[in-house]
C-alpha cells in the first residue's frame, strides 16, 4: 500500500527546476510531502486534501490529481539548501492512517 | 517546534530481549503513529492511534505492539527483539488534516 515515488534519486545543478512524483493504487484522501536531511528527522512541507485545499510553505508547490491518483511536487530554482531525501505520505478515503513512499534523493551541486 | 519527544535515542539491546520506545506529545494531537526506517524502505508504518486505547496495524506490525492509555504517551514495544528489527525508528503526531510533526528518532541495535 506504499505509494510509489520517482524518480528514486536526482542530481540538479544548483539553480535547475525538479520534480518529484508520488502515485498510488488506491483512492486517495490527502497527499503530504516531507524533505529529510541526513540525520534528522522528516519535515513538513505541504499538504493537499481532496478538494483542493492546500496549506504548506510559500516556495514549494504541488498538485493534486485525484482522479489519478498522483501528485507531483515542484521545486523551482533549486538551492543548495534543497538536498535531501522528500517522501510524499497518503491518506486512503475511509482510512485515517499515513503511509509514505520510499522517498526520492535529491543532490543539489554548486 | 512540535512538542514532541521519544525516549530513548539510542538503545544497544540483546536478541529475545523486550523493548519499549515511549513518544510523548503535549500538542493534544489525535494521531500518533511509529515508522521504522530503513535503507531502501523509507518510512514503513508499524502500528497507529486514532484515540485513546484505539490502536491499529500498519504495514510492518509483526513482532511490534503499541498502546496509548493516555492521549499523549503511545508506546511501542518489541515483544522479543530481533536483528532485523535494528533501524531507525520516528514517531509521528498529527491533528485532523493537518500535517505531522516526527520527533527525533531513536537508533536501536539488536545483537
């Protein structure tokens, strides 16, 4: 019941765009995405309901297909400060618990 | 910060030895779930809470149980530890559509 990210790893030069894709098998409730640094623990960068409401930080985007099944996050300008490894969590309808993807690794080089 | 808290961090135990991991919250937080992390797995769920004494199973529940008799303690307990239960492992506390804040970790090693 993981939801499937790709790609698994990115390398970007600095100031490149990404994007990062989560899909899954089931009917989704909500899509989260998490950035970790190595050594700490995930943190939060948005969240999308079924219905369009969306609430995360100012610079991060993503989109919520519902009738797909996916969401994709979209990183712009990429900074140094953006490495790490994101992880996209879901929400099934009629299920309050979140299960997240294997996560996707994002180099970001000078 | 999110106030939460897992004890220990870190823990060198024995094989067929029981351990409990503790995640303390004073958000008042509906939610708490346990992941373990591992290379290559992500973030697997073991067990989740949706209330006081309401437990449920996630993806990876064998040889793990929980329980949370209070709204801010969900306990994780490995019956009798094994080697492939050594990893990362997160606790997680949410509201109603909202995000989840992770507490720090705990590294356990099974020997």
């Amino acid at each position: 019941q993981q939801p499937v990210q790709s790609p698994q790893a990115v390398i970007l030069r600095e100031g490149e765009d990404a994007v990062i894709n989560c899909s899954s098998s089931k009917a989704l409730y909500s899509v989260h995405w998490y950035r970790q640094k190595h050594g700490e623990a995930p943190v939060f960068l948005m969240i999308l309901l079924k219905g369009g409401e969306q609430k995360g930080h100012e610079k991060i985007s993503a989109s919520f297909n519902e009738k797909k099944q996916q969401s994709s996050l979209y990183l712009t300008a990429s900074q140094l400060s953006y490495s790490g490894t994101y992880f996209c969590g879901t929400e099934f309808e009629g299920a309050q618990k979140l299960v997240f993807g294997q996560g996707t690794r994002l180099t970001i080089n000078p | 910060d999110a106030g939460i808290t897992q004890s220990p961090r870190h823990k060198v135990t024995e094989t067929g030895t029981p351990v409990t991991l503790r995640c303390h919250q004073t958000e008042n937080h509906r939610y708490m779930y346990w992941y373990r992390q591992d290379p290559g797995h992500g973030l697997r769920l073991i067990h989740y809470s949706y209330g006081v004494k309401d437990t449920d199973k996630g993806e990876v529940s064998d040889g793990y149980s929980v329980s949370r008799s209070k709204t801010e303690d969900f306990l994780l307990t490995l019956e009798s530890a094994t080697s492939s239960q050594t990893s990362v492992y997160f606790c997680a506390i949410a509201g109603i559509n909202t995000e989840a804040f992770f507490g720090q970790g705990t590294r356990l090693t099974v020997v």
